[in-house]
C-alpha cells in the first residue's frame, strides 16, 4: 500500500486541532492563536521528533513506521476506527482488508427481508442491489435523478431525495464521514477521487462537510424521511460488511416504533405490483 501524503496530513491536522490540552493531560496556558494542541506537544505525546511530526502534517514524503503511527494514534486519543484509518493512510495494511463480490445468495437474503427496506451498497456508497422496499423508501430508484446510483451522490445532488429527509444536517455529516472512513483504503483511486472531486465542486453542502476531516462509523442515526404515500417512517440500520471491512455493505431499515412497522406493510402493498429485487446498475 502507498502513502497518501497530503491525505495523511489533512487527518493528522485536523485531529491535533480538535483536541485540547486537558484531553491529553497537558496543563492549559491560556488562549492560543489557533486551535487544538501545539504540533510540539502532539510530537512530545508521540514520542518523535518536532521537525519530522511537522513534515507529516505539511505532506512531505515521509513514510512513518507502524509503530510510530501506533504511537501518534495514541497521542491523538484516537477511536479504534479513527486508528484504522490512519494506517491505511500511512501505507499499512489492516487485517481484514479483503473484498469479495455480489452474489446471488445476497440477493435472495435481500427478497427474503420484505417488507424491510435492505440494500447492498459498496463502500463508496453505490447501490449494488436493493429490494422493493428500499426501491420505494425515499423516491423510485429505477427513475435516473442527479446524483446517479449513489446514495451519497442522491443526498446532496437530488433536491427530491434531499427533501424527504429530516435532521439533513446530520445525516450529511454523518454520510461524508463515514465515506472518508472508507477512503483510506481507496486514496491512489483515480474513480474516488473523481467521484470526491466532482461531488465537492457540484455541492457546497459535500464540500464544508467534506473538509472537516472527520472519520466516522455506522453511528445507529436514527433515519427520519417523509414518504409521500405512507407519511413519515423512523428507522435505524442493521449493517454487515459482506466482505470483512471495505467492500460491499449489506444494510437493513429496521423500524423504531409500531407506527412505522405498520406504514413500511402498508408501503409493501401499494408497491406490490413491481418485481422484488432490483440492482442499481439496472
């Protein structure tokens, strides 16, 4: 695996920044010109050099070692996912790193959850295959809108899709960094970062969240949407990586309350003339 330098030191950044002295056990004294601890101090906590530490957040080609990205992922009080990806970005493989493809057994299990909206999704967030049920949770997915076969790309590029959404705050923040999670391993992929590239240039909403450099995780958001036949529906998802960490993504809408249960059956109904499973490359 190679080393995204620029990739590396905008997360290294923006980690540093989010922390204050307090956090690591540093005493505070007073205000500072720019937030978050001093680059010295992270080095001090890491145990490395100042000059090297400042090469890494400058993206110079520096090439740390696993036991020094172990030791700065450490200093930055870093989450086990959050840790993850920086390896990845560092060049160092992460056990579990396998990808395996769609199947047709993955599309039976898909049928087989109606009337529960399930897709399949790949890590960059592009439909694989969805059931009825998902077909119909927000909008018709077989009817082409902007943004493609990508749930990402439908969020902040279709105003429609967008709409039906409540708490589209969160949910964007919680989209784009659960996506830079997945880039990590994907950061000498010229298809990511066209993808990232065009989604940040076609949608400011993408681009401020984009550039927080946060890494996120399936956080149980609750899913709020408004269906224009049923009315609102409240779900939280079910995930399972098919393919150990970075591959395809198998995930399930899961009702939180009797009153969505009954409206995701009454959704099933009215769509029950449509075949089962479509795929999104369809």
């Amino acid at each position: 695996m190679s080393v995204s330098h620029e990739e590396l030191a905008q997360f290294l950044r923006s980690r540093r920044e989010r922390l204050r002295p307090a956090d690591v056990g540093l005493p505070d004294t007073g205000r500072r010109r720019t937030p978050g601890l001093r680059r010295e101090e992270v080095a001090h906590l890491a145990g490395v050099g100042i000059t090297w530490y400042t090469w890494l957040e400058q993206g110079r080609p520096a090439h740390p070692s696993e036991q020094v990205v172990r030791a700065l992922a450490t200093a930055l009080r870093l989450a086990p996912h959050e840790a993850a990806h920086l390896q990845r970005l560092a060049g160092h493989p992460v056990m579990g790193d396998l990808e395996l493809a769609f199947t047709p057994d993955h599309q039976e299990m898909l049928d087989q959850l109606m009337p529960l909206p399930a897709v399949i999704q790949t890590a960059r967030f592009d439909f694989v295959a969805y059931n009825r049920a998902y077909r119909f949770l927000i909008g018709d997915l077989d009817v082409p809108g902007p943004g493609g076969t990508n749930c990402i790309g439908r969020f902040f590029l279709d105003p429609d899709w967008r709409e039906r959404y409540h708490d589209r705050e969160s949910m964007g923040a919680d989209l784009a960094s659960r996506l830079r999670a997945s880039y990590g391993a994907h950061v000498d992929d010229p298809d990511w970062n066209a993808f990232i590239e065009d989604l940040a240039r076609r949608s400011p909403d993408f681009a401020r969240l984009w550039d927080r450099g946060e890494v996120g995780r399936e956080s149980g958001l609750v899913k709020r949407v408004t269906h224009p036949l049923v009315g609102d529906l409240r779900t939280r998802t079910t995930n399972m990586w098919l393919d150990e960490v970075h591959g395809n993504r198998f995930m399930v809408f899961v009702p939180v309350d009797d009153v969505t249960r009954t409206r995701l059956e009454q959704l099933d109904r009215l769509t029950a003339e449509v075949s089962t499973v479509r795929t999104g490359t369809q």
